[in-house]
C-alpha cells in the first residue's frame, strides 16, 4: 500500500472591505514530493497588510525553488523564507509609508517528513485521524497569559487582548519563530495550516472532525461555511490549507494535489 495526499487551499473575504490573508502550495519546480503550504495574515491599514502578506508568499515561493534537500535542512530553508520575507516588508513600510505586518505559517512537505515553522498566531494542527495530536503555540498575548497560568482556555477565548501579538513579520523587533517536525508521515494524518479568521470559531474537536470525514476539498468549504455563519456579519478574512494522507493501492508516484477551491474569496 502506498501513500496519497489530498490537499487544498482556500480563503474567503469574510466581511472585511479587503483580502489581506494570502494562502498557497506550490510544489519544488525540480524536486519531486517536495511542495510548501504557506498562510500568511497581513495587517498594517488599507493595502499594507495585503503587502506584507503578498510578501511571505512570494518569499516562501522563490525559497522553495532553492530549496536542495541533499544541501539544506528544512527549518533553514524556513528560517530564510520567514527571514528575508521579514527584511522585505520593512523595506517597503519606508518607500509606501504605511504600518505593514503578517504573520505566517508554512509546511515544508518531503518524501516521509514534514516540516514546519511560524510567527504570530496564524496555527498548524496536526490530526491523527479526528484527534488532535499537536498544534502550534500561537506568539500572542493571551497565550502567553495562557502558559503562565493566569487565564484560563475560556477566559482566553473573550478575552479584550486576544489578537495581541508579541511577534510578527515587519515589526520593528526581530522576529521570532518555532519550528517543529514529524518524522513519520502516516495514513489517517492531516494537517491544518490557517489565519486566525478561521480558528477563532472552532473547537479542536470539531475541526478534527469535520477534516477527518471529508475530503480536503469538502472540509475546506465546510470550514469555510461555518466560519461565515458564527461571523454573523463581523467575520475576518479566513485562509485555511489542508493536507490529508491517505491509504491507497496505487503507486506512491501518484501523489498528486487536488485543484484547490476558493469558494467565494476576493483575492
């Protein structure tokens, strides 16, 4: 038996007057089994989020086309992408004046390993099966306060500083980053990469639900749909990718990405 993926990216406006997330996959142009999952949040006013934003992506996608496997580890390759995408978008914040940040989120996929890193609070989960086995630790206020021990999950999930951040692609600090890795790629794995316009209506449990049941394409129009519905007409922008490995008979060559769905976003 042979390992598959299916995997698809998608992001909606939610009612916000601009797309600021920006969400991809790209596959290694040269190496093959090799591709890179990327989210990035922009924030920074009218355009400058988008800029930023644009940035991470584009950064993470000329990164991914030298990237060797033979030459590099994958957190440098991270490390550099969330790095140089960094430096760019303090360049730009002087020759557009404006306040630009983003935060990001990328998925380094190899033959038998994933990587990952990220800055800010856009999340990676892991789901073995419909159970959550992992998620990043988001770079905010409210998480600090939450691994201290002085708030709880449900004051957490109200609380007036929740979209705090401590660190972020474009600030005037260093950024700062965590980096994790699996080094089995198992049959009933999936993986969750999103800004927090989606995450912030979930429930772990549902989340890992709803991808183990369905498609990736499914699960990201459900997502997607749920996320629209609880906004009640406040809703952010929502950019989700999912990546689920699956059982099959056919050859491992066959691993392929499904075409992605982007239900109604404005990009």
């Amino acid at each position: 038996m042979a390992i598959t993926i299916d995997a698809c990216f998608a992001q909606h406006l939610g009612d916000r007057k601009e797309q600021q997330d920006r969400v991809a996959i790209f596959a290694h142009p040269k190496v093959k089994g090799v591709a890179l999952a990327v989210v990035a949040d922009g924030m920074g006013g009218h355009t400058g989020g988008v800029l930023a934003a644009e940035q991470v992506v584009h950064t993470a996608k000329t990164n991914l086309a030298h990237f060797s496997p033979q030459e590099d580890t994958p957190q440098h390759m991270l490390e550099n992408s969330m790095l140089e995408a960094h430096t760019m978008i303090k360049a730009s914040r002087c020759i557009n004046e404006k306040d630009p940040h983003s935060t990001a989120v990328m998925m380094l996929i190899q033959p038998g390993k994933l990587s990952w890193g990220h800055c800010g609070d856009s999340r990676l989960y892991r789901f073995r099966g419909d159970k959550m086995a992992f998620r990043t630790t988001d770079h905010s206020y409210v998480e600090h306060l939450l691994a201290t021990g002085k708030i709880t999950p449900e004051q957490a999930a109200t609380h007036q500083y929740r979209n705090v951040l401590l660190t972020s692609l474009g600030g005037g600090e260093s950024p700062k980053f965590t980096f994790g890795e699996c080094a089995e790629v198992a049959a009933g794995d999936s993986y969750l990469l999103c800004s927090d316009g989606l995450w912030g209506y979930f429930e772990e449990a549902e989340l890992g639900g709803v991808i183990a049941a369905f498609s990736a394409r499914e699960a990201c129009e459900i997502l997607i749909q749920r996320a629209r519905d609880r906004g009640r007409g406040e809703g952010d922008n929502c950019s989700l990718v999912i990546v689920k490995f699956k059982e099959t008979e056919k050859p491992a060559q066959s691993q392929r990405f499904t075409p992605p769905f982007r239900g109604n976003s404005k990009l």
